[in-house]
C-alpha cells in the first residue's frame, strides 16, 4: 500500500517527513515552489520553520539556453531548478524500507523530472531521473542526483564542521575536519547588504576521470559544532562527481546551508548530454545517512545502508595471502611460490594469490598485458596449473591478479581487437604510461573479458581475483558519445554492469577492489566487490593513519590492509604491521618462508584472531578514540565496536610522546593480541601499560620509544 499526493494536494504547503529529531530530513512542498529536502526538528521547531529554510530546491539542471537565475560558478540558483513544479508525491513501502518519489515539471522546457528517494532507518538513497516531454532537445550540461536545504538542521556555516577526505597514490584515506567559515571555505559576505540572496561561489569536493577516489574521496560529514547534529554523504560512482557546499539567504535574511551531490558536469569533466524528445538520462546514486550525536553517530548510519547496499552478508574465504607487497614485488616463479605457498597454508590463511607478472615472458610485466595467458618461463615443470593445483591442496583457494580493462601497447589483443573496443579521443586511442583502454561500451571487449574470467574460473580453478586499475584515462571518449564526459559516464556503467555479469556466471567467485591501492575505493564498486585494498603503502609506519582512516568510506569487512611482517623484523616490528591487517580485514604479505618458528607463531596467532572475529566484524561499527588521524600523529587509534565488545587497534609511531588519553566503551579490558607467551614472557606488556582513569577515560603508556602496536578487548559488561 501507499500514498499519492498530486499537484492539487500540492497547492497548499505540505511536509512528509523521512525522519525525525535534531538530525531529522524532510521532504517539503511548498506552494508555488520546486521541492526540497530540509534538515532540522519538526517536533521542535515546526512545520513553518521547515518551510522558512526551504531555499535550496531538491533538484538543480544546468542546461544550454536555461542557465542560472542569478550569476554563480556553482551548480545552484538554476533557472530549471528554480520554474520546476510537484505534480505529483507517491510513497510506498518498498522491500528495505520506504520509497518516495517525486515527480516535477518544468514548463518552459518540458522536461519531467523525477526524484527517487529509498528510505531506511536514518538513511536514504537517491538519484534523479529526466525526461524530455518537450519538442525540442535539451542539451543537459549538470543534473543534480540529490539537494539538501539545511542539512544539519538550523546551523549555518558558522556553527558547521567539514570532514573530508584527501586522497593520493600511497596516502589515501587522509580526513580533515575544518569548520565551513574557515578561510579556505564559506566566509561572511554579508550578502544581505548587497541584496543577493546566493553566494557565486562554493566549497567544492570533486574527482575527474576514473580515479574516483585519487585525490578526494567520494564521502564525507557535516557536523554541528554546537549540538553535535551530523549528516554523512557519499557519491556511489565509479567515475566523475562533484559535491557543492554553499549558502543561500532564507525569506527571513538568514544564511542557510545548502549541500548538494552531483556526478559528472560540463564545467568540471567536459560532461553534457543531449537529450531528444521522449530520451531519459538517470544520475548516478547518492546516499545520505544522519545521527544526532557527532559525526561518529553518522557514520554508523552510513555504515548500515553501506551493509544494506552490499545485501547478503560476506560468504567464502576470508584471510588472504598476497605475494606482491614488499615479497615478490611482481616477479612470481614456481621456485619462490611453493614455500610461499606452504607457509601461508602453515600460518592458517584461506586464499593465496599470485599478484603480477604470472603472464609475462619477457621480464616487464607493465606493457604486456591483455592475453592473461600464463607464462611458460615462470612455471617451468607442470606450468601456473601446478603451482595452483598446490595451493588448492594445502587447503587454500588459488587466485590471480588482473587488470582487466587495461591492454599493454605490447600486447597482441591491442592488434585483434578492433580500433573502436578502446577508449579514444579524436579518432586516436588514448595511451597512458604504455597501456590502452578497453572501452566497455564495446561487445567485443566485454566478450574479451568474460572469456578471460572463464577460462581463469574453469580451466585453472581461479576463485579469487584481485581487480587492479593502475592508470586512468582523463576526461573520457568522445567516440560514440554527445561528450568526453559523457562516453565516460556510459562507459563507467558498462564497467558496473560486466561486474554484474561476472557475479551472476560464478557467485562463489572472491572480487578484489583495487586500483593502485585505494584510488578508485566507491560504493559502487564496493557495493559489487568482497574487499578492498586500502593502499600500495610499503612503509609499516606510514600504514595506519591509512587504515584507521579507510573505515570512514568503506565498510570495517572490506577494509583490506596490508600486513608483510618479515624474517629480519623484531617482534615488535612484525606485530605493528600485523597490528595494522588487523584494524580491518587482514591482508597478508611478506616472506614468511624464511621465518622462524617462533615468528610464524605470532603470524599465527594474529590469523586465528582475524577468523575467529569474523562475525563481529561482520556487524561492526568503526570508531575514532582518539579522533580521525593525522598523518604525522604519533598516536593514531581506530576500533570496531559491537554490543558484545570492542576491538581497538593503537599504534605508537615512536618518539618522547609515550602516553595518550583513549575515550572507550565501558568494559573489562584485554590484549586481545599480541598473544601472551607464559614461556619466554616475550609480549609480557612489562612496558606497556593499559590504566581506565576516575573519568573513564584509558590512559596507555609505553617506557619505550621505538614503535609498537596492540589490539585492545573491551569486554562490555552484560546489561540486567
């Protein structure tokens, strides 16, 4: 069952609220005005006040001849945005939760335009949908899949806290929270004086190409400094997007905050479509989730719709060997796998994967890629079939590396496949550091894949893959496309859509996310795949401020960090790095063939603790007790919470700052690992102490100045 409210309902104001509370949102219709999401308390401060804050309409369409309706460099104040009209509001229950959907007209284009909102608990996903019902074609250069008005409620910039992320090849996951009337953000202009209602400019986040996350990351927060209201956002695309954050003034003079969530525009990634009578373009999907204590309260929201998005709960083998990190580094034989192979099996791991260079003959892996035949040199006696015949009978699942949508300019695929199977520019393919792009698009390219797939699948027995992207290239294809941008967009969707196709011809099939560690880390790739590399990082002490960053924008399962404890390490070094697989899902490295017993007993330990902790951290909820990091910080903390207990990484990166302050759950508190060895008393913590203070806060300290790590238990007490 559901409900219908139509455009004579819609004469008259009206509210259909989300949710409720301080963090509430809510859906609002005014008279003679386009729709829009507004944040606040509708118990507490009324339907008129929504209605006041209402400046920011719930969609934006730039499009050539429309423009803005006042002079800006944002994609706000738009004269489609402004002139579109509800004709309709229908709600139903859907099978997740609510679905609403907006439908508006613009008459002076034509255009129809429908909002898709799916509600769930304190969380919504949305996206936009545009018909052209008009004679004429309109040339569409930004739509917006989501607009909020207020999203934090009453608090303007000044009172109104950015966290966002920075992102780079080996330093990802890098958050920053800096308040919006910063002077690198939304200053006071005193707009009100100029008689302006719209600020021209904007505090822009954005990514172009296919890094979606290469240097910004598609997700953040908006927090209150003054009651702590928080809203998370993140873009769900595998491509181009744009987040604006500016001020608008309501009808009573006063700021209000407006956030709005793009994918790719003309003016930032060469992006317009045209769209002839009757054609309909869909935005990419969006996701909002609040809470009302913090931004910590919002990320858990977000956690949960992430958890929603990815459905059934994560199946097959969970902790992963990878030759590559700081080990074979891409030069993988049948001589140095085996005992790799063995010692994996002996420390417990489920998966063994051969990383680059397992197809390449000529001893430079980089540009001959595309045939994923497997070399002859590398696998002398039996070939790739016995190594893997191998790791299956030391109990593990086999797999490989691949980078599927890239072709090395040495490859012979670059020759077999047609010119228009490659991304191009101009009538010429584009080539990035010595590798083509396979355009997705292109029937021949996708039957290349999917042929690779399944012969790796059926002929070898392949049940995991990493997915590498190493190179990304610009703005997109103009070939068969109204735009560079655009050929990118309905590339980036093919991309989505072969994923689906590889899922559904083998379901027990293990995806790997990985592109150059974390720079294409979105949901809507995370929504397809089993876990992510976090980062290419080769440096232990550089690591955590990564991992403990990464469970902002991808879920605590997924979180793959890297740990490549080796023979020359102290056991101290070798539980830092494991310390740090150990903050999310653990991902393991290193040469543990030329180990010691006692050594590989501490590799040991730290995989039992990763699968026995499973379930928890199938449900876990990342926390922060020390604050989102800094990359220099000398502490640096980050844990995953359930009703059961807490698990809390900490690291000390070295120095004369030996003690923090950790705000924790309540709880008896363990070392959860290292392990205790009573016979040599090696992890005795003689110098590492865990003290709960009179305010509950925990105080830890070490005599030691060289660095070292420890994952804390807190065991929460049982409710009466």
């Amino acid at each position: 069952m559901g409900s219908t409210m139509t455009q004579d309902d819609t004469a008259q104001d009206a509210v259909l609220t989300l949710w409720d509370g301080p963090d509430g949102l809510h859906l609002v219709c005014a008279a003679g005005k386009p729709a829009a999401l507004v944040g606040g308390d509708r118990g507490a401060e009324g339907d008129h006040v929504l209605l006041l804050r209402a400046v920011q309409p719930l969609v934006e369409i730039l499009a050539v001849g429309q423009g803005r309706r006042s002079a800006n460099i944002r994609h706000t104040a738009t004269s489609v945005g402004e002139h579109l009209r509800v004709d309709r509001v229908v709600e139903r229950a859907g099978l997740l939760g609510r679905e609403v959907s907006i439908e508006q007209i613009d008459a002076t284009t034509g255009l129809h335009v429908r909002v898709v909102l799916l509600v769930k608990d304190r969380s919504v996903r949305a996206w936009t949908e545009v018909q052209n019902g008009g004679v004429r074609p309109v040339v569409l250069q930004a739509v917006s899949s989501l607009a909020v008005s207020a999203p934090i409620g009453g608090h303007g910039s000044t009172e109104a806290v950015s966290i966002e992320g920075w992102s780079d090849w080996l330093g990802e996951s890098r958050w920053l929270r800096s308040r919006l009337d910063s002077n690198e953000g939304l200053v006071r202009l005193d707009l009100v004086a100029h008689q302006h209602q719209d600020a021209r400019g904007s505090r822009v986040i954005s990514s172009a190409g296919t890094w979606s996350s290469g240097a910004r990351l598609p997700a953040g927060v908006l927090e209150s400094s003054d009651d702590g209201t928080a809203l998370a956002w993140q873009v769900e695309h595998n491509g181009a997007w744009r987040v604006e954050l500016a001020e608008r003034i309501d009808a009573a003079g006063s700021p209000t905050l407006g956030l709005v969530l793009l994918g790719p525009t003309d003016s930032d990634h060469s992006w317009h479509r045209r769209l002839l009578p009757g054609e309909r373009f869909t935005t990419v999907p969006v996701a909002l989730a609040s809470g009302a204590t913090g931004s910590q309260s919002a990320v858990a929201a977000m956690t949960q719709h992430r958890r929603a998005l990815r459905g059934a709960a994560e199946a097959g083998p969970w902790v992963v060997f990878n030759d590559y990190m700081n080990t074979l580094m891409g030069d993988p034989t049948t001589a140095k796998l085996l005992p790799l192979i063995d010692a994996a099996a002996e420390v417990g791991a489920d998966v063994f994967c051969i990383d680059a260079g397992w197809y390449d003959d000529s001893g430079d892996w980089w540009d001959s890629v595309g045939s994923w035949e497997p070399s002859t040199r590398r696998f002398p006696n039996g070939g790739l079939k016995a190594v893997v015949a191998h790791i299956r009978e030391r109990g593990m699942v086999p797999g490989l590396w691949l980078e599927p949508e890239v072709v090395g300019v040495r490859s012979p695929v670059a020759e077999e496949l047609p010119g228009e199977a490659f991304l191009q520019r101009v009538g010429e393919r584009i080539v990035e550091q010595d590798r083509y792009f396979l355009d997705l698009r292109h029937e021949a390219s996708r039957k290349r894949l999917d042929s690779v797939v399944d012969r790796l699948v059926d002929d070898f027995g392949i049940g995991y893959f990493k997915l590498d992207y190493n190179v990304t290239p610009g703005p997109g294809t103009d070939l068969d496309a109204d735009s560079v941008g655009d050929g990118l967009l309905q590339h980036n969707r093919a991309h989505l859509a072969w994923l689906d196709g590889v899922r559904e011809r083998h379901p027990l099939l293990v995806l790997e996310n990985c592109a150059s560690g974390g720079m294409r880390s979105d949901a809507a790739l995370l929504s397809r795949t089993h876990l992510q590399s976090t980062s290419d990082q080769q440096n232990p002490l550089l690591y955590p401020p990564i991992a403990a960053g990464a469970l902002m924008s991808i879920l605590p399962e997924q979180a793959a960090n890297w740990a490549y404890p080796q023979p020359g390490m102290s056991d101290e070094q070798i539980v830092f790095t494991l310390c740090t697989g150990l903050a999310g899902r653990l991902y393991l490295s290193g040469h543990l063939d030329e180990m010691s017993a006692h050594q590989l007993a501490i590799v040991r330990s730290a995989v039992r603790l990763a699968q026995r902790g499973r379930p928890q951290l199938l449900r876990s909820m990342p926390i922060w007790p020390l604050g989102l990091p800094g990359w220099e910080d000398t502490w640096v903390a980050s844990g995953l919470h359930t009703s059961d207990e807490t698990l809390v990484t900490v690291w000390f990166r070295g120095g004369e700052q030996r003690d923090t302050l950790l705000h924790l759950p309540a709880g008896a508190i363990t070392t959860a690992f290292p392990e205790t060895d009573p016979e040599n008393d090696r992890f005795s913590d003689d110098s590492w102490s865990v003290i709960r203070c009179d305010d509950g806060t925990i105080r830890i300290h070490t005599d030691s100045r060289v660095p070292q790590a420890r994952v804390l238990r807190i065991t929460h007490r049982s409710r009466a």
